[in-house]
C-alpha cells in the first residue's frame, strides 16, 4: 500500500516539476535568445544626441536667437513719416495754381527718443538674450541629467532582470531538494509547492520588470529625440562613478555655475535697466519735421521745419506708475535672485547626502549583508537536503538574499543619478560626458 501511494505521489510531483521545467526553460530561452541579439547601448552617445535632438533644447535655442535678434531693434530709431496732402482754397473747385493758398504739401518727419533712453531699451534686450542663453544651457543640463537618470533607471531593470532569472535557478535548487525529500518520505508536498510557487513569483516579477523595461526604453527614446521605432540595447557595465567635490565646493560651483542663477542675475540686470528706463520716460521726446509746400504759377514754393515735444501732463497716472512697477518687479528679481540661490545650496546638500548615504549602504551590503546571507542560504540548502533546517527557512534565506541584492544595485543606481543632478546643478552636466563606463 506504501510503494502504491509513493508511486502516485511520485508521479504527481514528476508531472509538476516538468510542467514547471518547460515553462521556466521557454521563457529564459525567449530571453537568452533576446538578449543574445540585442545591441550594447552606452551612454555618451546618448547624451550627445539629446544635445542635438531633445525638443526643449531646440525650443530654448531658437527663443534664444529670437531674442537676440530683438537686441538691435530695441535700440534703433523709430520709422520715419511721410506725409502728403493738399490745401485747397474754397468748395467749388480745385484751386491749384489759382489760389495763392492751394498747395500740395509733402512733410518728413522722424521721432527722436530723450538721450539715453535707446541706450537703456537696448541694454535691456540684451539683458532679455542673456537670459534666454541660460535658459538654453539650463535645457541642455536637464537634458543630460534627464538621460543620465532613465539610463541608470534601465540600467537598474536589466540588473533586477538578472538577479530574478538568477535566483529562479536557486529556487530551481530548492524544488530539486524538496522533491527528492517527498519521494523519500522526509517532506510534505506542501514543501514542493511552496518551492514552485516561489518560482511562479519570481516568473511574475520578470514579466512586470520587462514591461517596466519598455516604458523606460520608450521614454529614453523620447528624451533623446529618437525615433521610436529605433531599438536601443542593454546599458553597459558601470563602476561607480567618483564624487566631483566636496559638499562646499559643489555648493560654491553651483552658485558661481549654475544657469538658473545665471539667469536670475540677467533678469535683476534687466529689472534695474526697466527702472532707468521708466526714470528716463519723465522726459519728453522730439520730433522733427521738414515739410514743402509746392505751389504754382506766380506763387513761389514754401517750406517749414518744425519740432514736436510730447508733454507728461499725466506723469501721475502713466510715468509715476511704471516707475513704482518696473521699482517692484526690480525688488523681486531681488528675492528671486536669493531664492533660487537657497534652492540650489540645499538641493547640493541633499543629493551629496544621498550619494554619502549609498555609498555606506553599498559598502554595508557588498562586504556585510551579501556574503553572509549567501553564505547562510547555502548552509540551509546543505541542511535541508538533510532534514536538518525546514524548507520555509531555505526559501526565506534565498528571498532575502534576493532583496538584498535589489538593494544594492538600487542604491547604485540612486548614487548615479544624485551625481547627476549634482552635474546639472553645478552646471557641468553637458560637458562632463560619461566617466563610468567599463
């Protein structure tokens, strides 16, 4: 009776383990295949393309050349004005050479702003393109820094995809113990199926990471300006990539550096050149006008030269008011200015925390927590085979190791991108290139 129940199970559990072999051996042998076929993609080509491709460093650029186009505008004179007309004397008909008063008239005139005030209009334009070139190397840094974190994030994907196809081989090892222990009587078959549904997780969690692959993909496509019909490939190997500076030094590169205080600054320039501006407007502006009055038969020609002043009678109501505007909007370009500075100086701060808090954990892990969880898993396995440890402790040992080795390859990858932002702070993002490549 024993032998014929040992037979049944036997084959219970032979049939679970092959139906369980051919799915695992068809799903890695579709991934050996994809990854035996796709292209190596690094990241400084990458980089170099966003620079040339990415939409908003082509919509920054071309506001750039715009408003440097308006430099030159700013400070030129108005249109002159032509005019032309006639004065007739009396209704019934047309006087012309008859009259001493009919005349054509024919008057060029030109607007001549107060002195100073082109100057200022020129100077504030320039302000404006000044402004609009940070923006552009601002776009161009978050550009980068945008690149750099979907690499490290796909980077991140391809390493979890790993360790799950890895460790399914472990689990593998697991199922092998427990089947040979439930043949042999020494263990439950809920032993065997908790070994397989540990399995099935694990086959679950590589779906979901590969989906989460192609939404980085489509996205790192996206920022690059790629088509997205072009395939891009396993990130390469990476080694840390080394600190840039101290925490002080990254804080001052960032406030001497940094586009967004480059800007800032352009715009208190541009604020206190509107303040000048609205100052110069309480002065009245000129223009001068020659006018020719053609005449005929006896009559002789006649000309006329003339200047025109406009009054600021209500100085209270126009110029008083964009004086005390162009006053505030100059006040708060101030507070701006110092805003913006704070931000940087604590966004340094908080990235240089973060890759001091990784690189700990990742020492923590690599030379701590690693080794002795594998080491502890195989001693389990070792004693499982034995009927010494039960199997819940194999597969617990086996998922911690599992998550511990997702921990470091997530703070890796978190190390990468603070480094990255603290590039794009300090403002060197778009020149520094890739220094972490094998």
């Amino acid at each position: 009776m024993w032998n014929a129940e040992c037979g049944v199970r036997n084959r219970f559990i032979t049939r679970a383990a092959v139906l369980m072999a051919v799915i695992v051996i068809g799903l890695h042998l579709h991934t050996s295949i994809a990854v035996a076929t796709e292209a190596t993609l690094e990241l400084q080509p990458l980089i170099s393309e966003a620079l040339q491709n990415n939409h908003d460093v082509w919509v920054a650029g071309e506001k750039w050349k715009a408003s440097s186009s308006r430099i030159k505008l700013a400070g030129s004179l108005p249109d002159p004005m032509v005019m032309v007309g006639y004065q007739n004397e009396g209704w019934n008909q047309y006087t012309f050479g008859k009259m001493e008063g009919a005349q054509w008239m024919y008057s060029l005139s030109q607007m001549f702003p107060f002195p100073g005030k082109r100057a200022l209009k020129e100077e504030m334009a320039g302000r404006d393109a000044d402004t609009a070139a940070a923006m552009h190397r601002a776009a161009r840094l978050g550009a980068v820094a945008q690149v750099k974190e979907l690499y490290y994030d796909l980077f991140l994907t391809y390493k979890d995809l790993d360790l799950v196809r890895e460790r399914t081989a472990l689990f593998g090892r697991i199922e092998e113990a427990a089947l040979a222990r439930y043949a042999t009587g020494m263990a439950q078959q809920q032993e065997v199926l908790m070994a397989q549904t540990e399995k099935y997780m694990l086959l679950e969690r590589e779906v979901m990471l590969d989906q989460k692959r192609r939404t980085l993909e489509a996205m790192l496509t996206a920022a690059v300006g790629r088509d997205q019909s072009a395939p891009l490939g396993r990130p390469v190997e990476l080694v840390a990539t080394p600190v840039p500076a101290s925490e002080e030094e990254l804080v001052r590169q960032a406030l001497e550096r940094s586009p967004e205080v480059a800007s800032r600054e352009k715009m208190l320039k541009a604020s206190e050149a509107g303040v000048h501006m609205a100052q110069k407007e309480y002065y009245p502006d000129v223009t001068l006008a020659g006018t020719v009055a053609k005449r005929s038969g006896e009559f002789q020609d006649m000309w006329s030269l003339t200047a025109t002043f406009n009054i600021p009678l209500y100085y209270k109501s126009r110029q008083g008011a964009a004086l005390a505007s162009a006053r505030a909007m100059s006040s708060a370009a101030v507070h701006d200015l110092a805003g913006i500075k704070a931000m940087l100086a604590s966004s340094v701060r908080e990235n240089y925390s973060m890759v001091r808090s990784a690189d700990q954990l990742m020492e923590l892990y690599r030379t701590g927590l690693i080794p002795k969880t594998r080491q502890d898993f195989d001693l389990s396995l070792s004693g499982y085979r034995t009927g010494k440890v039960e199997g819940i402790t194999v597969v617990s040992r086996l998922k911690a190791l599992l998550d511990l080795e997702t921990s470091y390859w997530t703070q890796f990858a978190a190390r990468e991108k603070a480094i990255a932002r603290l590039e794009a702070l300090t403002g060197t993002g778009d020149v520094a290139g890739n220094k972490n490549e094998n």
